[in-house]
C-alpha cells in the first residue's frame, strides 16, 4: 500500500511541476541543493590544485587503520565501562569502611 502510495505522490509531483506548481518540499530541495552547490564551489576555489596528491596506498593504509582502531574502540568499550564502574564500587567500599570503622568503638585501634 505505501509502495502505491509513493508512486502515486510521485506522479502527481511529476504533474504539478510539468505544469509548474512545485511543492514547499521541493523548493526547500532546491534551495539546499544551491546552498550545497554554492559551499562546493567554494571549497573548490579554496582547494590548492597544484600540490602533489598522496599516495592511494597511503589513504588506503590509513583508512584501513582508521577503521581497525574505531573498532578496538568499540570492541573495548564495554571493559572500560566496567572498570570505571567497579572503581567507583571499590572507592565507595573504602569511604564505607572507613566511616564503619570510625563509627565502631571495638574496631578502632
């Protein structure tokens, strides 16, 4: 059903604009679209055409690093979490300990 649907808004799209009326969507299209093809020609003319282009080994090689050292993060991410987490359990068991001990007249020295 929403297949038909699509194909039927899309159609109609295809009609108005033939015929020259164009959706609010399609003009804030247009207006992101020259937005984008404007910051594109800028960067263009900012962009150094006469140096040397790197290596497509080396791009290659860091890509694959890149990618090998966001998954270590993430692989890793869980045991960080957990020593974080049992740090904090392990200080609160010395504040309490500590607090015990005070708080207790047979178990100060």
């Amino acid at each position: 059903m929403r297949v038909l649907l699509f194909r039927a808004r899309r159609k109609m799209e295809g009609i108005l604009r033939k015929h020259g009326f164009h959706s609010e969507a399609s003009a804030v299209k247009r207006r992101q679209d020259l937005e984008l093809k404007t910051w594109m020609l800028e960067l263009a003319a900012d962009a150094d055409p006469g140096g040397p282009l790197p290596d497509p080994h080396l791009i290659w090689w860091k890509a694959q690093l890149r990618e090998r050292l966001a998954a270590g993060a993430k692989a890793t991410r869980p045991i960080r979490v957990m020593e974080a987490i049992s740090l904090g359990i392990g200080v609160a068991t010395a504040v309490l300990a500590a607090v015990y001990c005070r708080a207790s007249p047979s178990l100060t020295p």
